[in-house]
C-alpha cells in the first residue's frame, strides 16, 4: 500500500465472540482513496454490498470474516473507524430543540462515541426465546449488512411479482432473516414463510421484540446527549446519531 495512507487499530465491539469463523478481533484499517470513494459514490442495488468491499479492501490485514457478513454493530463500528482514519474524528452534526425549535450545531467527535459493553450471558438470552402462546424455541441470529441488501431485493421481487400487493411485506422478511432455528431445526424459506405467516401475532412480536433488542445490543452506543444553545432554553434533550453527507465527504472551513 501506498505509504501516504494511514491506518489505526481498533477492535471489534463483538469481540469477535459472535462468529462460528475464528476470527481476529482487532482491526487494522487504513486510508480510503480516490478509487474507493468512486466505488462509493456509484449506482447499486446493493449499497452495503458496496460499503463493506470497501471496507474489507481497506484492512490492512484480513481477519477472517467480511464486514458484509458481521452483524450490524461491528459493522457500523468498522464504518466509523474508516470515517475517523481517512477523514478525522471531528464530524459536523445539527439536532432540534424539541422545546424551542432550535436548530443546534455541534461537532461531534467520534472518537468519544462509546462501544457497547459486551455480555455474552445477555446475548444469548435474547438470541434464545420461547415463544409465550406456541411453545416454539427460537434460536435469532443478529441481522448483518447482507440481510438488509437482500430484504431490499426480496421485497422489490415481491413487490414486481404481486404489482397489487398492499400489505406491508418488508416486516415478514425480516423477521424470516432474523430466524436461525425453529425448535433446533433450520426451516426451508417457504416453510420458515409458512411458519411465520400463521403464528399468533403475541408470538411474532416476542420475535420482533428480540430481534430489535439483539441489533442494539453490540455495537457503538449512538444516544447523543444535547443542550440548547439558546440561552433564554438550554433545555437538555437526546437524539440518536444519524449519517449524513458530511460522513464521507466533510466540509472543511
Ligand atoms: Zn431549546
């Protein structure tokens, strides 16, 4: 590589722990350049597909395992670190005053954003439920950046398919990628499909329910704490942290 490139280390929120691959947690990351932010910046069906080769090709060294394939919160951690390395931590925000109306500008800094603490024990309470009126053991496994390119794809499928189609299919699909095994077993698409389609609505938001709670569960903490700087409010308010343009592609003052 190019000695004009940097690269920092870093380590994955998951530890690594998640994966059946044996994989290494820490991260060695290096530099986005111009061909990368073309690839970046060209037309896909597939936008994670295209951010995570990026990220792959820019670890320094490979640990096993593709960001297309990690759950979501190393994913975005991974995301975050290409950002700091290639752009600086400094990154321009705004938030509303939901008191006053304010628009407030801050500059965030990324590298004060807080990775989750990881508890293994918790982890897998959540990715194992019983459902409350079935009786079904369901094992989840944690969405990854792959799952969403395909819902994406899935639902558009469906969606050219059924051109009438009114109800909302994105919510079965991902539930369906949200499903590892019914009662140990791993079900076929269609019969996962079936499955899902007939369960008591108290059993499938158990489902839903867990599967919000495991994607929050690894990853950075993106709850941003705001005072109003109006000094007639200064009322204390969180928003969450959100991507923007200035995320790849900052301005500079
Ligand atoms: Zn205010």
């Amino acid at each position: 590589m190019a000695d004009y490139t940097i690269a920092e280390f870093g380590e994955l929120p998951s530890k690594g722990k998640i994966y059946k691959e044996n994989i290494n947690p820490v991260v060695h990351l290096r530099t986005m350049t111009t061909e990368e932010e073309m690839r970046r910046l060209s037309p896909t069906d597939y936008p994670y597909k295209v951010l995570c080769s990026i990220i792959d090709d820019c670890l320094v060294e490979p640990i096993g395992i593709s960001s297309y394939d990690m759950c979501l919160g190393d994913y975005q951690y991974l995301l975050h670190r290409l950002r700091v390395v290639t752009y600086g931590s400094e990154y321009p925000s705004s938030s509303f005053c939901p008191v006053c109306g304010r628009i407030n500008k801050v500059i965030l800094n990324l590298d004060e954003l807080k990775i989750l603490p990881f508890d293994e024990q918790e982890i897998e309470d959540i990715l194992n439920l019983e459902l409350p009126v079935k009786g079904s053991k369901i094992k989840l496994r944690f969405t990854t950046p792959r799952d969403l390119d395909e819902i994406t794809k899935e639902e558009k499928e469906f969606q050219e398919a059924n051109p009438d189609n009114e109800v909302n299919i994105n919510y079965l699909l991902q539930l369906k990628h949200s499903i590892d095994t019914v009662d140990g077993r791993r079900l076929d698409k269609i019969k996962l499909d079936v499955f899902l389609r007939q369960l008591a609505m108290k059993d499938t938001n158990a489902i839903y329910q867990n599967m919000i709670k495991i994607n929050e569960k690894v990853g950075i903490d993106t709850h941003i704490q705001n005072v109003c700087t109006n000094p007639k409010c200064g009322a204390r308010y969180a928003t969450t942290f959100r991507i923007t343009n200035e995320f790849f592609g900052p301005t500079i003052n």
